[in-house]
C-alpha cells in the first residue's frame, strides 16, 4: 500500500468489475521489471499486452512526453500538428511509402477504422444499386471489443449479451486458403485477419498462405486488411509481422506497442484505396495529437536507434530454441510452442490461468491467451539473461504443476 490508499477497496468500491483481477497493484516499472505496493519486484514478460514496447519509464520516451507536456498537448484535428505529420511520415515509410495514415486511439478502434474501408470500397465496386459487404475473417480470431470488432470475433466469451451484430462477417479457418477462397464471394469487400493471431492462442499465418491470400484477393477485388494491432512495430524481429511473407496489404490496423505505452491507434492505407476516407467520413477528436505522436515518434526512434529489431530478430530465436528444449524435457507438461520474436504462446497441458498465477508468485508477469496457452510478450528491450530468468521461473512452475498433477491423479 502506497500511503494508506488501499486499491483494492478503492476498486471493489468504484471500479466496474468487468475484470477478473488478482489482488496485487503496480506503483512503479523500470525497464524489464515492475514494483508493487508491497515491494515486491517482479520481471514484466507481458508488457502490459504487448505495449510496452521499450519496457518501462525509457529515459527517451520520458523525455519526450516531457518535454511534448511543456510546448503543447492538444489541438484536435480541425488543425494540422507537426508531431502528427513526422510520425505519419514514418509510418508510411515502414508500410512501404506509398500509403496515407490516419490516427485514432485503440486498437479496435483502428480496425473500425479498416471496416468502414472495406464498407466504402463495397460500394465503390458495386455502385449505387449493389451490395457488397461481406469481410471474411479468421476462425479464433480477435479484433476488439467494439461492435465492429466484436462481429469480426467469432467467440461467445466476446459476443454473448451483445447480438444484434454487425452483419456480414463469415469466417474462414486460417491457414486454409480453400476455405477462405469458398467464404469470398461477389458480395465480399475485404478478407480481414490478424498477421499472427494474439488472443486466440498465438496462431501465425504461414507464408504460403498468406501469400495465397494475397493473389486471391488481387483476383478477386477483394481488399486484403491486416491486424497487426499486437504483432506489428518490431514484435517479431520485423516491423510488420507480414514481411515475413514478403506480402503487401491494401491496409494495416496498428496500435498496442506503437506508443510503448501511451494509448495510440492507427491505419496505414495504400494510396489505391486512402482516397475512399473524403472530409467528413471519418474522425477522432484525440487522435494523433501532439503528446501521443511525440511518444510514438520517440519510441520507433529509438527502436532504430537501440537496433531493437536486430535485438528481437537474435533473441526471439534464443527464446523459442529455448522453449523448445523444454518442450523436449517435459513433453508431457508443453503441448505446442508457437510464434516468433517476442510474440510466443506455449499451449500447456495443465490450467493455463493457474499456471500465469503460480508465476506471478514467484515474481514472472506472463499473460494468458485461448487454447491454455501461457504468452511470453517481453518488452523489446529484453536480454538473453532476463529471458533465461523467465524460463527458470516458468520451468520451475510447470514442474510443479505436473508433480501437483501427478499427485492428483493417483489421489
Ligand atoms: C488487443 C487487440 C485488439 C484490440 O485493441 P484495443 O486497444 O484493446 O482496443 C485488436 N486486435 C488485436 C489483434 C489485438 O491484439
């Protein structure tokens, strides 16, 4: 407890309990690690999902909130803002130069940003008297909370309570380019997916098929929209998860890690397609201000400067080689090791959650994903040594859940 406040009351009192939250409070973070209010020191191998970018409190990116703080905030988008437009010019150069991009301030709200795209595109190709509104999206799939986004997630855990839905998502199984062929019909505007599946369980796409994508939504006029909203900004050991596949989207959903903490969202369209969003179709009032574009700026700055892609690119191998000899010591405990860079998920045979909290007991912050996978999200900052401290701890926890198992069984 910092000076008598006690969080926990406070929030039971005054927090909308929409989250299951464990008894335990964050006061401070200093780059791979965090603090509590009991003191407690733990090492953040969640970068509170994906975000943290940098890790915590970088001297670069403090600096530039601060100084951003002593020139100017605000200024909405009825005015132009020099932050705004240096990081816009980034962004484009990193999705290959010939885009636009548009600010907003989540990542489903980046994505409801791609599907009023692929509803202005449906119309241009049909004309007046047409329909065509069908986006086809990935079974397992997560794209956020809003409407939109809550329709292009096809789980009853987000949809229950919600229907009536946005119409015209069907789903497709991923990695299955016939499938996703059979879903896209005359009515369809857009196939929509996540490069690499986040929530759903760490699900990449495999090169081939996204490469397989690509020439049938080429073929068939479709727009290709990507989320990269958790495995974009250098996650994987590239900028975009989807160089990897050496393919090119028709637009890109950003956000998590794009601000190393501060809350931004954006959209990279290509040029083909960025003419759809005329004055007055979209809009945000927070969206690319001067203080978070500051941040962001800061953070893919020094993602160049710190060589923080090369750093992912060597140790993300050094972490899943790693994951996979202890998949090979406790077959029994790991079922599947899946991702790339700092992007992994290890579907486990035993209670994903307890496992997360019997970590976070012994001082390692992981998050959980669908399909009883644990997820190591490091900050990209994170050395060899910190990941060897964190497979310790995890190994350590598993071997515990499976003697608990063990016990249990013969009980
Ligand atoms: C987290 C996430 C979202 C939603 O982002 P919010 O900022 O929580 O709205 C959308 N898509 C993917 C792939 C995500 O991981």
């Amino acid at each position: 407890m910092t000076a008598n406040i006690d969080t926990e009351q406070l929030y039971k009192d005054n927090v909308l309990g929409n989250y299951g939250l464990p008894p335990i409070s964050f006061v401070r973070g200093r780059g791979v690690h965090l603090w509590d209010d009991q003191g407690n020191q733990y090492l953040d191998f969640c970068s509170g999902l994906a975000v943290t970018t940098l890790g915590h409190c970088h001297p670069a990116l403090t600096a530039a909130i601060q100084k951003q703080a002593e020139t100017l905030l605000h200024v909405s988008n009825l005015y132009r803002n020099e932050k705004q437009a240096l990081l816009a010019r980034k962004l484009n150069d990193k999705a290959g130069g010939n885009g636009k991009v548009f600010f907003c301030n989540s990542g489903a709200e980046a994505n409801e940003g791609l599907l009023k795209l692929s509803r202005l595109y449906g119309q241009r190709k049909a004309g007046a008297e047409g329909k065509c509104i069908k986006v086809v999206c990935a079974e397992k799939a997560f794209h956020g909370r809003t409407f939109g986004g809550m329709s292009a997630t096809p789980k009853p855990k987000v949809q229950n309570g919600f229907h009536p839905l946005v119409p015209g998502f069907v789903f497709a199984e991923l990695n299955n380019l016939e499938s996703f062929a059979n879903a896209v019909d005359d009515e369809t505007s857009a196939v929509f997916i996540e490069t690499i599946q986040g929530e759903g369980g760490i699900h990449p796409c495999e090169v081939e098929f996204l490469q397989g994508l690509r020439k049938l939504c080429d073929e068939k006029g479709v727009l290709l929209l990507l989320d990269e909203v958790q495995c974009g900004i250098a996650r994987t050991g590239v900028f975009f998860a989807f160089e990897h596949a050496g393919v090119k989207p028709d637009a890109i959903g950003m956000a998590k890690g794009l601000g190393s903490g501060v809350p931004v969202g954006a959209i990279w369209i290509h040029d083909e397609f960025a003419d759809l969003f005329t004055p007055g179709t979209h809009a945000t009032t927070f969206g690319g201000t001067p203080l978070i574009c500051a941040a962001a700026l800061a953070t893919l700055e020094t993602i160049e400067k710190e060589n923080i892609i090369e750093n992912v690119k060597l140790n993300g191998e050094y972490l899943i080689n790693a994951l996979d000899s202890l998949q090979n010591e406790m077959p029994e405990s790991i079922v599947e090791v899946r991702g790339r860079g700092y992007l992994v998920g290890i579907q486990i045979s035993g209670d994903n959650l307890a496992l997360v909290k019997a970590c976070r007991d012994k001082g390692l912050i992981v998050p959980p994903a669908e399909g009883n996978v644990v997820r190591f999200l490091p900050p990209l900052i994170a050395t060899k040594t910190e990941i060897d401290a964190a497979i310790a701890i995890f190994k350590e926890c598993l071997q515990e859940q499976m003697a608990q198992m063990k016990a249990e069984a013969t009980a």
